[in-house]
C-alpha cells in the first residue's frame, strides 16, 4: 500500500508543492484538501490519505505550514492548514524550479520525437 | 519551528486525530447524501482511509527524532517483560549490580591514587630524579639523591629549565605557648620549589631567592591541612613567629588546600640550607633529596634519561668508592608518585580480580537470558511471522540487555557507594593513604556506565542472535514433542558456565595464594619478644642537642627515669625499632681484600643501648654484649647478628675481627666485633633476614631515636607516665608515635589486612556466582527433560538412576570447567612472586584443596534439581505436552 501512493507521486517534493499551491489563496482543512485537488486536476489527480497526512506533519515540522483550530462546513471541529511566509517563497522557489525541470523535459522530449 | 513546541508534540498528535476524525466523517456525510445507509458510509469512508493507526504512525514520525521513539518504545517494552518475570529480572539485576558494585569500588581507588589531580601547571612535562641503587629489592631505582649530585645535575639546563630539591621526610617539634609541642613531618625545600610547580601560597609568599642562607632561612609556609587545624584558619598567620624545633620561624605564607602530592604529606616547608660541607666528597654518602624538574621545552624523556645515564657514569669515574655502582633514573611526575605510592600493583591485581567477577556475572546473566530467550522462542517466531525483521528483534532482545545492565548499573552504584566507605574506612592505616579521599567521582561514574554497557553487550548479544535465529514454522509447529529437548540450546549455557567455574577456580586459587602468602607473613617468627612493649620515638633537634655528649647525656637520663614508671621492668633506646627496616650501609673488613665498587658489602645497621637486647629478647649467641663501659673513650665494638656471620665470614668465628662501616656523617673508624646475636626479621612484613651489625649508642649516638619500654603491665597503659615524664624532662620536645610494639607491626601490616579481605571477599562473591550459575543450568536442564525423565521412570529408571544422572551431568561441567581453571592458575606463583616481592607463594597444596571445594559447591548447587528431578511423576510428565 505505501509503496503504491509513493509511485502516484510524480516525483519528490510534488505532492508538498500542490499543498502549498492549493492553501496559497485558501486556507483548508485535510478533507477540503484532497477534494480542492481532485477537483482542480480534473479528477486526474488523486491524493492519498496515507500520503496528504505525513505530508502535511512534514511541512508542519518544516514551519512552511501552519495550523489552527477551526470548524468544517458541517461544523465539526477539525485543523485548518495556512502557508506561512517561509511556506510562499519556499513555495515560489520550488515552482520556478520546477518550471525550469519541466521546461528541460518537454525539450528532452520534443528532440526525442524528431 | 521553535524548540518550545516540539516540545508540545503531544498537543499535535491530539490535533491528528481530531483532523482525521473530521476526514473521516465528511466522507461518510458525502457517501449518505449518495444515498448509502449511515453504517456502511461509516465503512467505507473508514475503509477508504485506509490504517488510520499506521497513517497516525507515518504522520507522527514527521516530527520523531529519528528512531528514539521507537527506542523508547521497546525500553517500554523490555520494562513491561521484566515486571513480568521478576524473579528473573531481580536475579539478573542483583547478578550485575554486584559485579558492577565491585568493580566501581575498586575503581573508585584507581581513580583516587592512579589519577590525582596534580597541582601546578602543566605537570606532565614535570620530572623526578632518583638514584638507583641495584641492590635494593624494592624500588631500587627512587632513590633519594646526594646533595652534590644535586648541584651537578641542577645546572643541566639544556635538558632541565628548573630543578628544585626537597629534603622530604623531616621531623620536626612545633611548640607554642600554652600548646603541646607536635611532632610533625615537613620538608626543606629549595627555595625555588613552589615556583617550578609552578603553585603559590594561598596566602603570604612564596620563599624568596636568597633565603637558603643561613641567618635568612627561619622562614616557614604551612600547609593548609595545619594551618587549619594548629591556627585554627587565622587568617593573620602570616608574618607571626612559630616555634619550629625551639627555634623561631616567621611563617610566609599558606598553601593551598589541593597542593599534594600524593606519598608526600609535609605539614610545611622551610627552606633547605646546603653549606659547604655539602658539597664535599664525603657528603655523597648522604642521598636524601627528591629532585623535582621541568623539562626544557623539546626535550624528551628519552633524551633526558640518556643525559643522566651520562652524569652519572660521569660520577662513578669520579668517585667510585662511593658512587660506585649507583645510577640515576627519571620518571615523569605522575609516574613517580604512584610508583613511590607502591599501590599500583595491588590495584592492578584488584582490578583483575572484580573483572573476573564481572565475568562471572555477565555469564550468569548471559545463562538467564538464553534460558528466557528460549522460553520466548514462540513469542519470537510469532514477532517475526507478523513481519518483525531480524535486526528488530535483536534490537529489542539487546534492549532489554541493557536495560538490565543499566537497573543493575544504577543498583551497582548504590553498593558501590557503601562499598567506598567500607574501603576508605580499611584505609587508614598510614597517613598519606588517609589523606586521600576516596568518592564516586566523575571517573567512577563514567566507568561504571561503561562497565554497565559492555556487560550488556556481553550478556545478551549471544543470546539475541541466537533467539533471533529462530526458525518460525518449526518453532511454531513444535510443540516440544522431543523428548530430550534442549540439547543444542544447552551447549551455549554449559560453555558459559563451564567458563564461569574455570575464571572462578582461577580466582580462588591465586586468592587462596595470596592470602595464605599473606597469612605466614602474619604469623612468622620475628626473632624478638614483641609483646609487652610500649615504644616512642624522639628526635633531638640541633638546637638543644648539638653534640654527641648532650645527646648521650639525654639518653642515659631517659633509660634512668623511665625505667622509675611503675610498671616499666626495663628500657632500651635504640635508632630504629626491630623489624621496622634499617638503613643499609657499606663496609669494610680488616684483612679481606677490597670488593670492586660494584661488590660492595652492606648491611643493614642499628645503634642500640646495652639493654636493648635484653629489653626486645633477642638472645645473645656468642662473644658479649654492649656495657655501659662501651662508651666514646673505650675501642670501638659492634655486635653482628647470624646471617652476617653466614654471608660475611661462611659461619666461622668472627670474634675479634674488625669491620668500618661507612655510616654518613661519621667518621671512619674500626670496630671489633665482640659478638653474635640471634637473627631478626629485617621487616615484620617480610620474611627477608638482613645482615645486621649493632653499634653501641655510647659510641655512635644519633638524633633520631625510638625507645622500648619493656613492660609488666598492658603497655598502652603507660603511655600517659611517658607523656609526662618527657614532658617533665624536656617540655619542647614532642614524643612520636607512642604505640605498643604489636601495634607497629600491626600498622606495618599496611594494606595487607584490607587486601587480603577484599580479594577473599571477592574469590567468595566469585565462588557463590558461579555456584548459582550451575544450579541455574542443572535446574533448567532438569525442567527441559522432564519428558525424558518421565519416559525413564515409565521404563523403570529408578529415583536414584536420575538423580545420579543429573548429578553427573552437573558435575560433568565443573569438572572440565576445573579442569581448565587449574591449567590456567599454574602459572600464578610465579607471576604473583614477580609482583608481590616477599611472599611465599608456593603452595601446591592450595591447588588441589581449591579444586576440591569448588565440586562439592558445585555439588551441592546440583543436589537440589537432581532431588526433584526424582519427584517428576511420569503420567503428568508424559501427558503434560
């Protein structure tokens, strides 16, 4: 099972890069979470619990995150996920990085195919 | 992420759960507004989940410090499975803690003799420069050295920086008005002393370049320990005048407390004043100085002993009379101390023996753990079915090892506490050993850590693989089915214990050695009368008692008066007591020729009263003894005693010969020997016989003197009436070591009483250990075939056929584990009689006496499980399966 969901992650850092993209605009909470995600990626994408939990203890640990206590739609009490500051340019950092890995990909790629 | 709130880790779990929780019933509310019944949305929102406890896990393990958690969790574990079995963990732990606690005890000496915090600065690249003196059986090479030696060795400034002089063991009267005079130990130094330490006075000053002259040299610096005691701590000592042998002395300064050095317990310090006359020839006899050094930076101890090698064959081409043969050594300064200490040797032997005992007990420990390993193979075969891997396992089994290591550790350190009073109390038996404090210091603590880990390992990594390497489906589908199970899980447990007998047989019989050795030492024939004997010693200072005629006078006054005190039947004043080691000196014999100045003769030599012999019962054999006409104006007479007849004149009549000693500071004369006494042990502690030659006090008198009063009554009792008498006939002059003559042996006995306890008690500890460690083999046996016992008994086998059988396996292991023991303690007299010089040590007898003793513990240690081993009833054996 945990190897499953870890060969669903694209690569390394990618499901912690989609956290952070995702709670930039809009603090959530796990739930919200997964949901925000599969909807954005067109159901193309769909994020394991086993692995969203970790992930978010790991960018807790790392001070990218926080969180506070809050309530669900349905009124339930539940933790409520913000990016702090070092979690932005973290964030920013990782995805300038990452446009420039998919940018050598996609060439990689387009001079394979000529 | 600050440290504060990881410290809060709780707090996110908590949050966790509650974030889970919520996931877990939004998917359920989902799923019922789809229409799914309450129940199963609640199913398949949690099954969707997936493991919560192994996501809780994963997520928690974000924030763990890697692994300690789970390290924490099988500490939690190995705790659980210890309270479980408490008979096992308390026989574990107590098992350990003695060893430990022996170990830490011993220890602790180490650390208080073997490591002392010098005082000064740098004191490694400090040195000590000794004469050697071949012919001297022990520590030949620490000798004093002579005063002209010393100026020729001071200027060596290419290997040495500074060199310093001390005159270390002095005796001195401390009087004051309205205070008893004190007889105290102190030391003249040269006046650069302090400053090569590189160590100054608490208080005052140090002494000033310039005061070893004479007119300039009354000046003292007390040691903190007197300062403390005879000043009370007045802090306006400094500049007051002291009378130090009725002379006065402006004290300088106060030490402080931490300046010691270890064999060396000055209470102060004057200053050493060398004159003229101690720069002659003559004045080479007279070795009686420590030289403490520096080294010139670079200059290494290999370079600076070559370098002496060469002064001093240089001063044997000089003057080889009296260098001669005589050497020079150098040790650095910490070696020196616990060389001149003399301890090493015991503690080195010490320290073997605790470590054997630790041995010992981490293969008793080792024994238990297999015997539960294999009690737990089932649990361990489950474990490692469900997933667990080898090395998690292991880990957990060497958990639990140390975590017994570390109860018997902590439970060690207890025992060890009560065991360093113990030991400091047997410590006191002279004064430099009192002086040293014994603790459970940093030292202790961190050995006794260590001891407690590496017997961990040694007890349970064995055991831990071993279990480990467990074969889950026969051990799951066996039921114990064999019917003499255990076989291969017993060869480790017989090896262990097989060793454990031969280490403890080793332990006893060189303990056995050792205390027997020490044991005739205790009990020899010292050739005197040593009961009813009062003894003092006194030492006639300069001042009052310049000349010979007053010293002379003084004595024949003192033999007069004491001999008044009710109860005294006769008194002798000689200058050392019998068997308390004497000076040796060279001399000559008239008509033989001159020895090579490396055959010198010497012998061992005493100035004694003409009642002494009378008075200490040591019989005259020929020729006559001293008078009172043996006096200055009279020829010169000494007496011999038999083993210098034997050595010196082959057992023929030496009557009438004529010898010369060399004593230092006397002239040279002939003496006729004018008869022969009976033999007296040179030490009470040592069974050597010196050649001894007696020279009439009449003749020879000499400053430092030790009185007998020979006594009807307890002699202790008289020690008031001498008290007063001295102090009737010479209110400055302190009396010394007032003691009956038993008691001077008995503190010469040294550390020999509490050695010899210590390594009884340990080869007893050893002894019991090992005892329990194959009761615990045999009874486990026993419990492993009690299927196989019940068949034999099913088949006929009588009681006494199975008790017999387990007897003999029991005493099967003793014997080869004896065996091997012997085999191994051949050898220990010889190693003993290289380190402990005058014992006797062979004892053959010892060997198989030990033996002996060892298989009947061990039998009696079998009789128990062989006994119920009888009583196993073969229809419950058989159908207990």
């Amino acid at each position: 099972m945990a190897k499953d969901s870890d060969r669903r992650d694209l690569f390394p850092g990618a499901l912690e890069l989609m956290i952070l993209q995702s709670l930039r605009f809009r603090p959530m909470h796990g739930y919200a979470l997964v949901k925000h995600i599969k909807q954005v990626s067109g159901d193309l994408l769909q994020v394991e619990e086993g692995s969203l939990y970790p992930a978010l203890q790991r960018l807790l640990r790392e001070g990218l995150l926080e969180s506070e206590a809050g309530t669900s739609a349905k009124g339930r009490p539940t933790r409520i996920y913000r990016v702090t500051t070092p979690g932005l340019s973290h964030l920013e950092q990782e995805v300038s990085s990452f446009e420039k890995m998919f940018a050598g990909i996609t060439r990689v790629l387009a001079v394979a195919k000529a | 992420m600050s440290f504060f709130s990881k410290l809060f880790r709780r707090r996110r779990y908590d949050d966790l759960n509650v974030s889970i929780r919520e996931h877990i019933a939004e998917r359920a509310d989902e799923l019922m507004a789809d229409g799914m019944p309450r129940a199963e949305a609640e199913q398949t929102a949690r099954r969707e989940f997936g493991n919560v406890t192994l996501i809780e896990q994963k997520s928690r393990e974000a924030w763990q410090w890697p692994k300690a958690e789970s390290v924490g969790a099988d500490i939690r574990f190995a705790l659980r499975q210890l309270i479980k079995s408490p008979g096992f963990t308390v026989t574990a732990v107590v098992t350990l803690s003695l060893g430990i606690a022996v170990n830490a005890t011993m220890f602790s000496m180490v650390s208080a003799f073997l490591l002392p915090h010098l005082p000064g600065r740098d004191p490694q690249s400090m040195v000590v420069v000794s004469s050697v003196d071949p012919d001297r059986q022990f520590q030949p090479d620490a000798n004093p050295v002579s005063a002209p030696n010393y100026f020729a060795w001071g200027k060596q400034t290419r290997v040495f920086s500074a060199m310093a002089a001390a005159d270390e063991y002095r005796t001195g009267s401390l009087s004051g008005k309205g205070q008893q005079p004190e007889a105290i130990p102190y030391a003249a130094v040269s006046p650069n002393y302090l400053s090569v330490f590189g160590v100054s006075p608490a208080r005052g000053r140090d002494f000033l370049v310039g005061e070893d002259q004479p007119g300039r040299d009354h000046v003292v610096i007390l040691s903190h320990g007197l300062w403390e005691r005879r000043f009370g701590s007045d802090p306006s000592v400094v500049g007051r005048v002291v009378r130090l042998n009725r002379e006065d002395y402006v004290v300088a300064g106060v030490m402080p407390a931490d300046f010691r050095l270890l064999g060396f317990t000055p209470q102060l310090w004057t200053p050493l004043t060398l004159t003229a006359a101690d720069a002659t020839a003559d004045a080479r006899k007279n070795r009686f100085l420590d030289l403490f050094a520096r080294l010139a930076p670079g200059v290494t101890l290999q370079q600076v002993r070559a370098h002496m090698n060469l002064l001093a064959q240089q001063a044997q081409q000089d003057f080889p009379a009296i260098e001669g043969h005589w050497g020079a050594s150098v040790r650095m300064l910490p070696d020196f101390l616990q060389y001149n200490f003399g301890i090493r040797t015991a503690l080195a032997v010490m320290m073997t023996v605790v470590g054997f005992v630790l041995l010992i007990a981490c293969a008793n420990v080792a024994g238990l753990l297999l015997t539960r390993a294999v009690g737990r193979q089932k649990e361990l075969a489950i474990r490692m079915s469900l997933g667990a891997t080898r090395v998690r396992v292991v880990r957990q089994l060497l958990t639990e090892g140390v975590v017994i290591a570390l109860l018997g550790g902590g439970v060690g350190l207890f025992l060890a506490y009560m065991g360093i009073r113990v030991v400091q109390a047997g410590l006191s038996f002279n004064d430099a050993i009192a002086d040293v404090k014994i603790s459970l210091d940093s030292n202790v603590l961190i050995f006794a850590a260590v001891v407690s880990l590496v017997s961990a390992i040694l007890s349970s990594v064995a055991p831990a693989l071993k279990a480990s390497r467990t074969e889950i489906n026969t051990d799951l589908k066996s039921e114990g089915r064999g019917a003499s199970s255990g076989r291969a899980h017993n060869r480790m447990r017989v090896f262990l214990v097989g060793g454990e007998i031969a280490l403890a047989l080793f332990l006893l019989i060189g303990s056995c050695l050792l205390i027997r050795g020490v044991y005739l030492l205790d009990h020899q024939k010292l050739g005197f009368n040593h009961d009813h004997l009062l003894t003092a010693g006194l030492v006639l200072d300069q001042a009052r008692y310049a000349d010979s005629p007053k010293q002379i006078q003084f004595v024949r006054g003192l033999v007069e008066q004491t001999r008044q005190i009710p109860g005294v039947e006769q008194t002798a004043v000689a200058s050392d007591l019998p068997a308390s080691g004497l000076s040796s000196v060279v001399f000559h014999i008239k008509g033989q020729p001159e020895a090579r100045a490396n055959e010198q003769k010497t012998t061992a030599d005493a100035v004694v009263t003409p009642e002494y012999f009378q008075v200490a019962g040591v019989p005259l054999l020929h020729g006559r003894g001293f008078t009172e006409r043996d006096d200055s104006a009279a020829p010169r007479v000494v007496l011999v005693n038999q083993e210098f007849v034997h050595k010196y004149f082959q057992d023929r009549d030496p009557l009438g010969k004529q010898v010369q000693l060399d004593t230092p500071g006397s002239p040279a004369a002939w003496s006729e020997i004018v008869g022969v006494v009976s033999d007296v042990k040179s030490y009470s502690e040592d069974p050597r016989i010196e050649p001894e030659v007696y020279e009439a006090y009449l003749q020879r008198p000499v400053a430092s003197i030790s009185l007998m009063l020979r006594s009807t009554v307890e002699p202790k009792s008289l020690a008031a009436s001498l008290r007063q008498l001295i102090a009737r006939i010479d209110p400055e002059l302190p009396l010394l070591r007032v003691m009956s003559m038993d008691d001077v042996i008995e503190v010469q006995r040294n550390g020999n009483p509490l050695f010899t306890k210590l390594l009884g008690a340990f080869a007893v500890l050893a002894l019991i250990l090992s005892a329990i460690g194959i009761y615990g083999l045999i009874a486990y046996s026993v419990g492993q075939r009690t299927h196989e016992i019940g068949i034999r008994l099913a088949l006929g086998a009588k009681a006494s056929d199975i008790s017999r059988m387990i007897l003999r396996e029991g005493l099967k292991v003793a014997g080869i584990g004896s065996a091997i023991g012997f085999a191994l303690a051949l050898p220990l007299p010889k190693l003993f009689e290289s380190l402990f010089q005058g014992l006797i040590l062979s004892a053959p007898g010892v060997y198989p006496l030990v033996v002996v003793v060892m298989l009947i513990v061990a039998f009696c240690a079998t009789f128990g499980p062989a006994q119920r081993a009888t009583h196993v009833d073969p229809t419950s054996a058989l159908r207990n399966e």
